[in-house]
C-alpha cells in the first residue's frame, strides 16, 4: 500500500496534504519527503529541521526539539511569501483567515519544498509555514496545515488556496480564478455551508 502512493506520486501523481494528515506516519520516510515537514507522533530533529522565515529568506533550523504544537485556535494573518507561484498568482498577499489551530514548529526532511505563506505564531514567535508545495519525483503535493475544523474550512481564502492547490496538484497548472470578495487583512470572510 505505501509503496503505491509512492509509485504513484514519483511519477507523476498529485497528492494533497490537509491538516492533521501530516501528523501520520511519522516512521515512513518517503511520505515524510512527501509532505516536507509534519508534527507529533514523536517527531524530534532526527527527523529533520523546522522551516524557519528569516531576514526576507527561508531558513532550515536544526535546533533540537520536538516536531509539531499549536496554541488555542483563532483567527490569523496568512502572508503569501510566494507571489509568483501559479496557486498564489493574484491573491491578495496579506488577508485574515478564520478561526482555526495553527500548528508551529513542524519538522521533516523540508527537501524539494517551496513554502507559498507563513503566519505568525504567538505560541512558537515564528512564522510558520502554513502552505507549501513539494516535488516528489514527477509529482506534485500541496500541503496546507490549515483546515481543524468545519469553521476553518468555511473560510474563502482557505477555500480558494485548497480549490487551486489541489488542481495544480492534479494539473501543474491553476486556472480557477480568484473570487471577487476574497478576505482582507482584518476581515474574515466565510461561506455558509446552509445556503
């Protein structure tokens, strides 16, 4: 079973990465390249760096310690880092999502991996890297620790990152388009699911 998804992601497969999902399989080593960096399960600097954004660059960050935390959920700040990938291409570059955990001190392999945006952690003082893509082989994985809960996922920016991730997952290319109302920096902005 494991050996498929690996087959099948190196050549040439999409794969997407939702949340807790990267807090599996913390002894596989190629679904841990997979996803870059993950939390938990036990996770310490044996099995990699953090990710760290510093000085306007990316950073790995051997420092000793455990892999994966997350203070109490609220609303934060997504700031895109990447502007020029095709999932980020003409969103806005700062805008508030709604209500969720965000995970801090993750940490992995962090090979092959292009981080699009941070927020800040009050709880770890970072930056945390909150969407990424990774080439694994041929394939391509979007993985997003945003996503806790049905709230978390109502957001419209969380929405629009997880619409376009995962078709340029499928694809490599992006063409669902940005929704006119979008989150701002100090405004969430949700579907409601009920209607």
């Amino acid at each position: 079973m494991q050996r498929n998804l690996e087959n099948y992601v190196n050549e040439g497969g999409g794969f997407v990465v939702i949340h807790a999902a990267n807090n599996a399989f913390t002894n596989w080593k190629e679904y841990n390249r997979m996803i870059a960096v993950g939390g938990w399960g036990g996770r310490s600097e044996k099995h990699g760096p953090y990710i760290r954004w510093k000085y306007g660059k990316f950073i790995l960050d051997h420092t000793k310690g455990r892999g994966g935390s997350h203070g109490p959920q609220h609303e934060f700040v997504v700031n895109t880092r990447n502007e020029d990938h095709p999932i980020t291409r003409a969103l806005p570059k700062n805008w508030l999502h709604c209500k969720d955990e965000l995970y801090d001190s993750l940490r992995g392999p962090a090979e092959n991996v292009t981080v699009l945006a941070t927020a800040y952690s009050p709880k770890s003082k970072e930056h945390e890297p909150i969407v990424m893509v990774i080439d694994y082989g041929k394939g391509r994985v979007f993985h997003t620790p945003m996503g806790h809960a049905d709230y978390s996922m109502e957001c419209v920016g969380f929405l629009t990152y997880l619409d376009r991730g995962t078709e340029w997952a499928a694809t490599g290319k992006v063409k669902t388009k940005v929704p006119k109302e979008f989150p701002s920096i100090d405004k969430i902005l949700a579907h409601d699911p009920t209607k």
